[in-house]
C-alpha cells in the first residue's frame, strides 16, 4: 500500500518546491532539511505529507515564503522573536539559533516568537542544541483540537513539548511528546484503517468517551494526556497550556481556541488576539552548571542503569526517550522513506503544479 | 475521624519542633512556612504530616539543621547550589532566590541544587516569582517509587513540576504537578480508607496492572503518568526523567534509583552517585519577553475564555489549574486544618520527644 522513496530523492523534490513558492535557496534547503527530518525519524504525519498543506497555505497568503524574522525585544538571557508570517520550518531553527548563541554568553537562551506557522516536528529544534553540549527545549502550540478537563469545546492544540540532552558514548536523550494521549497522526493512522481507538484518546461533541477515531470530524475532540479525570487528565491539561502559555502569551502569538488552523481551507477564528501561531525555544549550556564530561558520564550511567532494568514479562527493555527515532532514522535515510497513496498522489499533484517531474520509486 | 487545628497553632508548633532540632530563628519560621503551605493548599501528604519524618531524617543524621547553603558554579543566569545536607523546606527557597535575582539581571535564572533533603510542595517554591511579575518554574527529584514503562523496577520518583504564571486581575494560573497517575498521597488515602484504586495507578511486583494499594509494600510500583503505553505511559515516564536530569544529573545530586529514601529506616542506596535529592528552579521576568501589564491582560483573557467554556454535563466549570488549591487555602487559614488521627499522634509524640505543649482542637 505504501511506496519507497530515497530521501535524496524527496529532499531535491522538496526543496523544488519551496524553491517555486518562492522561498530562497537557503530557506528551500532549511525548511526541507527540517521538514524531512520527520520522516526519517518515523512521524510521518508531519514530514512530506504535509508538504501540500504548507503549499495551500502560501497560496492562501497565510505564509510569506520571504519572511522578515527579527528580534522585537531582548535581555542577555531572552528574545521575542517576530517571525514575519514565514514557514515554521523556517523561523524555528533561526530562533532556536538565537537562543543557542544566548546561551553561548550567559548560560542560558529563551526565545518566544510570534506570528509563525507550523514548524515541523518539535525534535529537530531541540536536537540543535546538542552539538553545542547544550540542552535544548522546544515547544509550539497548534491548532485547537483538545478539550480540557470538563470541558466540551476544543482549546488547545496537541501542543508538544521537546527536551533533548546530550550523553556521552550513549546516544543523547529525546524526549518528543505531544500533550495528549495520543499524537493526531496517530488518529490519522486509525481513520484511514478504519479501526477503533482505544478509550481515553477522544471524547464525542457532547464530551462522552468515544472509540471513533473520525469522531474530531463532527465536533469531538483530543483528551489531554492521561484521558479522564481519575487518570490524570487535568495534568496533561495544565502540562498543554503551559506551551500555550510560553509560545503564545510570551511572545504576542494567537493562543487557546484562536490559534489559525493548519487546514488553509478552514476559516481563521474571529477576534484574534495575537499574531499567527507561537513557539518556545530553550538552550541550557550544561558547562553553566557543571563540567560537560562530568554530566556526560553521568547521563551514559543514567541511561545505562534504565536500559538494563528488569523488564514486565514480553518486553524486551527500558526503552530510552529518542531510541525508537533514532533507530528508524538509520533504517530510512539507508532503506528508504514509504509514502502512502494519498501522499504520493499529493506530491504528484505538486508536481503538476509547479511543472516539477515526479518519479514514483526514486 | 479528623481533628481541627488553627493554622496559627500549628505555626507555633511546626517553628518550635524545628527550633529543638536546632534551626535557626529565621530557617525555622521559613521551614514552618513552607511545610504548612502544603497543609492550606490541602496538599496533606507534603504538609504537617511529614514533620515527623523531617526528625527522624535529622536524628539519622541525614538532614543538618544549620546547613551551610551556597553557590558552587554560576554564569549571569544559572547556578549550581550545594544545599549543605539541610532541610529542602530551608534550601529550596534560598536556591529559588537566587533564581529571581539572576532573572533580575539577565531576564533569567535557572538554578539546579544538590545535596538537599524533601523540600514540601513545589508550587511554594514555583509562587515566590509571581510577585515579581515572573513566571516561576520548580521541580525535583524524589525516592523511587515509580516504573518506566516496560520496567518491573522502580527508578524514578513521583518527580513533580510546578509552573507557576502572573495573571491581572484574574488568579494567577498554577499548575503544580506529579509526573505520576497519581500521586503517592492519593494512594496513601485509599489504603488508610482500604478502598481499591483505580486502574493506571499501580502495577505489581511483576509488572502487572493492580488495584491493591498496598502494592507498593510489596514491590509494586506507581506508575507514569498515562498508565500504560497505549494511554502515553511513555509520556508521563520521559516528563518524569526531564526532571531527573535537570534536578540531580545537572547539580550532582543522586539520580534515579539511587535517589536517597524519605523514610530514615529505609536503608540507604549502595554506590550513590551524588549527593542528597536534587532540585530544580526557574524564574522568567515577564518583560524579558514583553511588557507586563501586556502578558497579564492576556493571562487574564486566557483563564476568562477557559473558565467560561461549554462543559461536559454534570461539571460545572473548567478548572483553571491553581483554582482548587487557592479555595482551599482561602477556606482553611480561616476555617482551621483538619488532621487525621495518626497524623495527631505522630504530633503527640513529637511534644512529648521535646517537651513541648501539646493542645488537641487548638
């Protein structure tokens, strides 16, 4: 059902892409670069998939393929960053950029920016920090497709949060996680089966538990991580509007039920309160606190002791927070990306479009 | 079967019990601040119920009353803080100082300790910043109680993380969180009640989904927040590793199982990698990002939109995280704390060890 790809291939088709939207060859090769990453690391549903969406959404004048993305307001340690309408896969890394060198001069670098759109998967904002012997953070908030606690209407988006940290002779620690039960994509995935979702991933419009994973298309909506009150739902809650909070009400981005929908044939909410969607960067120099070896051994034990533990009964181990992306990662930039069908022809359409030649199994 | 008590009592007793273990005036009014705050935040597992607990970890000469708390590495926006062995109630809000007054001069400051002991509820610490129109950031590590997912055995704590935002003229949001199902208070109820707990909250010594909860006391573990995989366990597991490694692998602390218990007949761990529990702090000035008066109308519109939002039938309002917390200290500072009865005998005990006065319905 699914069809291999190089991901040569699709990074020259790719950035042919955001060539013709007219970003600049720079930005072309960032935002694929970015953009790309997903797929390598196994979340397709924000990798090429997306790419039409990033499209329609220039065509809608909702991205500026030429953004301005300038610092507003600055400290030694902050900056509110403007993104100019730009490509998330863009604006991101320059932020995140800004808060690295941040921390390169005093220990620490937060950058909260505005008036930004979708920017790919959280992980390779926050992996940036690594080669610098750095932690690095990144959250975004998104789309309103999550209902709190109690509540019917849909407030907050899946609103993820990264946090990546270096190791020594262990691969560093990633932890990627939207604050939900589970990611969208993985909805998706059960849409196109056809299959059941398990309880407490989705509630229906009124707010009963419900198992249809199409159910987000008549007004149901995401649960927060932990699914229901007795298991903790409330926290998946808070956890969600602190990256609300950070990336939007920071930076003067749109927040809660009026952050702009992904879907550029969705109508934008009425009576906005900032300016396009926000994100929320982070860059902790460990060498701030103590000797990056010193840590690093310490990580390598860490990460050692948890891998080795004593697993339940058919679990081979402790899986460590960035193994299973890691993992894949390697198997795909050798192996191959596969799309699925809807993608492909997505793609085949672009290529259409902007007279691009589009080659299935390249 | 609870007992009430004035919170200007139970001042008076908390500072006196710390005076005769040798607290100075000021560290013991601090202390009693602290530990009650969890009592009037009706938090009743961190408050005046562990007073005791404090003693015995003084008498196993695992907690230094007169604690000799002080920076041992710094940039502009971070410290490392060696918290001398004392009370975390003491060393917790000097490390949390230090914070604000670096986010003072560089918009930011973040301070991770080790060498430190329980420090009571994390939204304490987290609070200190909003008078100072910061957003206030705390978490720590704690003994291990807690499976990764797939783990049969207990390597991490319940590992809270509180944040901590100004609002206007609203409440200021606090979300003050353990990284768990539940907490371990929560379960401590249910088996002083001997009622079953909810699935998702525990597993046995095998790994296996339990309701006992008694579980703990024989092996069994709490587990993160999420409940099982296919409800984001891996989720609550990474948010509580975050802390980890920011509270202990960043300061020196003991990490992971190594985590140091909190009851003193518990031995302790062979081969500790560090020193005492570890803790984490954060402050953001506001207008290090932009202009205060600004952030908090927004804040202000934020709780509005969510408070008022469509509920689920049968709920009344959605919570805005900090409101449950804030009635119930407004209620008991007036109304009086209610004990329990083994919670009045530990009380008890601890008047007749150092001969203090000792009035029940005080």
């Amino acid at each position: 059902m699914s069809q291999l790809f190089s991901y040569r291939y699709l990074f020259q088709f790719s950035k042919e892409v955001f060539l013709k939207i007219g970003c600049t060859e720079d930005d072309a090769f960032l935002a694929t670069t970015v953009l790309l990453s997903a797929d390598l690391r196994g979340i397709d549903s924000h990798g090429i998939a997306r790419l039409g969406g990033y499209v329609r959404l220039w065509e809608a004048q909702r991205v500026n393929a030429k953004p301005d993305v300038k610092i507003i307001h600055q400290t030694p340690s902050t900056a509110t960053v403007d993104g100019g309408s730009g490509l998330g896969l863009v604006v991101a890394p320059k932020a995140m950029q800004i808060a690295i060198d941040k921390a390169k001069a005093v220990g620490t670098g937060w950058v909260s920016v505005q008036n930004s759109n979708h920017f790919g998967i959280a992980g390779y904002h926050a992996m940036m920090a690594l080669e610098h012997d750095m932690i690095g953070i990144c959250m975004t908030n998104a789309s309103p497709l999550v209902a709190p606690t109690f509540s019917v209407e849909r407030l907050l988006g899946t609103n993820p949060i990264c946090v990546a940290v270096p190791a020594g002779s262990q691969p560093a620690f990633v932890a990627d996680l939207a604050t939900t039960t589970a990611a969208n994509g993985k909805l998706e995935i059960l849409q196109r089966k056809n299959s059941e979702a398990p309880s407490g991933w989705i509630q229906d419009k009124e707010g009963k538990p419900s198992i249809d994973p199409h159910e987000l298309k008549v007004g149901g909506a995401l649960l927060p991580l932990g699914g229901d009150r007795e298991h903790g739902s409330h926290k998946g809650y808070a956890l969600g509007a602190v990256v609300d909070i950070f990336s939007a009400i920071l930076s003067g981005a749109n927040y809660g039920p009026w952050v702009p929908p992904f879907p550029a044939y969705v109508p934008m909410p009425t009576n906005m309160p900032g300016k396009g969607i926000g994100h929320f960067f982070g860059a902790m120099r460990i060498d701030a606190f103590r000797p990056a070896e010193e840590f690093k051994h310490h990580m390598d034990n860490w990460i050692e002791r948890f891998r080795s533990a004593k697993t339940v009964e058919g679990f081979e181990k402790v899986i460590i927070p960035g193994d299973p992306e890691r993992e894949m990662e390697a198997e795909r930039k050798l192996g191959g990306i596969p799309l699925v069908g809807a993608v492909v022809d997505d793609l085949r359409k672009l290529a259409e479009k902007f007279e691009i030649e589009f080659r299935v199994n390249s």
